[in-house]
C-alpha cells in the first residue's frame, strides 16, 4: 500500500512538472487592445500565421525574435485599423506562402493542394492494374500441350532412373 502511495505521489509529481514547463514556455501577450474584437483578431492571426524562424510553430507559440517582431507588427497593424486580409497581404508579400499553414490556392501552390490526391489515384489505378492481371493470370488455361507433355514425361522418367 505505501509503494503504491510513492508511486502515485512520484507520479503526480512528474505531471506537475511537466505542466508547469509547457506554462513556462507559453507566451505572454502584454499588448493592450481597445475592443475584445482587436484581441481575438490578434489571437486568430498569430495561431494561423507561422513563424518563419521556426521549424513548425506558429507565431503564438514561437519564442524566437523574428516571432515576437510579427507580433508587434499584428498588434501595430490591427490598432491602425488594417483587416486580416490586408494583414495576411503584408505577409504574404514578405515572407511568401510559407508563412501560412493553409497556403493560398494559387498556381504554384496547385501541387501542394492537389498532390496527395493525384498521387493516391496513381496509386489506386496502380493496384487495380495489378490486382486485374492476377485475377487474369489465374484464371488462364495452364494446361499443357501434347509436345510439352511428353517433355515432362521424358524428364520424369529420367529422374526415376537415376534414383
């Protein structure tokens, strides 16, 4: 029972810890807004424009200084009345499609969208293809002529002469 009681005690304790880490990396946002509409605009922009800094994070969730820059700029650009999609302009025009985590559906980004389809229908038609010419195969006639039949019966004799 008090093994039991450690264990659970180690066991919360580590959760806690671990907890208390993610907290201690999250970031805080000190900007001031005038309306709960400016900060929830703020919010939704920095979660769905990534960090160009950064491997894989968004702007809210990136520490790194080139993070931190775009979102004074967010704020600046919001509180000078600017929508999201002049916003989303600007940075697309500076960093290109890789500052969104849904790109744009545009020409050069077809592929980006697009591929994973064309590539699992290549792959359907590939299997289908296969799977057709098994069935084919197995239910071709493999019976042999008269000319290879006698073959087969040379060669079975002489395997039985030699045992």
């Amino acid at each position: 029972m008090n093994r039991m009681l450690g264990m659970g005690i180690c066991l919360l304790t580590i959760v806690v810890g671990l907890l208390s880490g993610q907290a201690a990396l999250a970031q805080v946002d000190t900007f001031e807004f005038e309306t709960d509409e400016q900060q929830r605009r703020f919010r939704q922009l920095s979660n769905e424009l990534r960090c160009p800094q950064c491997q894989n994070a968004n702007l809210s969730g990136s520490s790194g200084g080139v993070a931190e820059d775009l979102r004074r700029e967010i704020h600046r650009m919001i509180m000078e009345g600017m929508s999201n999609a002049e916003i989303e302009q600007f940075m697309f025009e500076r960093y290109g499609d890789f500052i969104f985590y849904r790109p744009r559906l545009r020409s050069e980004t077809v592929l980006l969208w697009f591929g994973p389809l064309i590539f699992l229908g290549i792959g359907g038609i590939v299997a289908w293809t296969i799977s057709r010419r098994a069935r084919q195969s197995d239910s071709s006639d493999t019976a042999l002529d008269s000319q290879q039949q006698q073959q087969l019966d040379k060669l079975l004799k002489n395997s039985e002469s030699r045992s």
